[in-house]
C-alpha cells in the first residue's frame, strides 16, 4: 500500500519536472522563432530569459512582453508593438492548448482531467494550486489503485452442472461409452479402479 503511494509520489513529482521543462522548450522555441521574425538582437537570449520566467508559477511570460509591448504602441515602433502584443497572445494560447496534454501525459491522466484538476486548483490557491492540483490528482488515482489491490478478492461464480465443460473431446476411433460399476453402458460413469 506504501510502496503504491511512494511511487504515484515520485511519479507526480518527476512527472511536473519533465513537464515543466517540455514547457520551457515550447516557450523558448516559441519565442525564438518570432523574436528572429521581428528582427530583434539577442533574440534567442531574451527568449530563454522569458522562457525561464514563464516557468516560474507567479511571474510568467508578460512580466516583460507585456510592458514591451506598451512600450512599442506608445513610445517606440508600432511593429514592436504588435510583434510583443502578438507574441503575448501566442504564448498564451500555446501554453493552453499543449500544457494540460503535457502535464496528463508526464502524469498518466487524461488531459481533460488535467484541464480540470489545473483550473480547480488555480481557484483554490492561485498558480501554486494549478500546479499542485494535477500531482493531487496523480496521488488520488494511485490512492484509489492501491486501494482496488488491497480490496477482498473476487469470489468465482457457482460453476452449475449444466456450465461444466464436459471433458476433452476424444480422439478418432475411441467410444465415447465406458462400461460402469452397473455393468450397462453409460456416457457420463466414469470406471473405478
């Protein structure tokens, strides 16, 4: 029972960690190719930069895309506005659709159940819960697993006359009649020896 829980521990915790860095190389990827698009210098840096922030669970990807892109609709080039704006946007849009597939595959749920294990903890306790709420539902399926191993075991169905398999069928040439204790012949008497 220990061990079951153990290893769904383990499993969860490993599970957000490779999660987590399958993210942080969507993102990096992500914004490497748009900030190359955009003509930016150090694209790559600052997408590893933005990447690393995006996978911290307080701060995320608009700490810095949101103010840059402000900053280009008011003070600086228009398409370096549009360019962060749209970068935001692609960001988050990714981040929902491959995340919850991501996290349900690390962890072994469907990513439906992922989905909605990630917003009930974001309800409950904010970012620190849409992290935990997958690897608490990781944790109640080993819970419940364990569980179902531990459970009294199945009795067999009463196996009736007429449900019992009459034998192995005979080979060529054999009689299927034995000659019993009565002396007649019957199929179902078996000798005595």
């Amino acid at each position: 029972h220990g061990g079951r829980l153990r290893k769904g521990l383990y499993r969860a915790f490993f599970g957000q960690l490779r999660a987590t860095a399958i993210m942080f190389v969507v993102t990096t990827v992500e914004l490497s190719i748009g900030f190359l698009i955009m003509g930016l210098d150090s694209a790559v840096l600052l997408a590893l930069f933005i990447a690393v922030l995006d996978a911290l669970p307080v701060i995320g990807a608009g700490l810095v895309l949101i103010p840059l892109a402000i900053y280009g609709f008011l003070f600086g080039p228009m398409w370096l506005g549009v360019g962060m704006a749209i970068m935001y946007v692609t960001t988050i849009v990714v981040r929902q659709i491959v995340e919850p597939r991501v996290i349900g595959q690390q962890f072994g749920l469907h990513p439906l159940i992922t989905m909605m294990t990630m917003f009930a903890g974001y309800m409950l306790a904010s970012f620190l819960g849409m992290l935990l709420g997958p690897m608490l539902a990781l944790l109640l399926k080993a819970v419940l697993a364990s569980d179902e191993e531990l459970a009294a075991p199945v009795p067999k169905p009463i196996a009736w006359p007429w449900q019992k398999k009459r034998g192995a069928p005979l080979e060529r040439g054999k009689s299927v009649h034995t000659k019993g204790a009565g002396g007649g012949n019957h199929p179902f008497r078996e000798k005595k020896k």
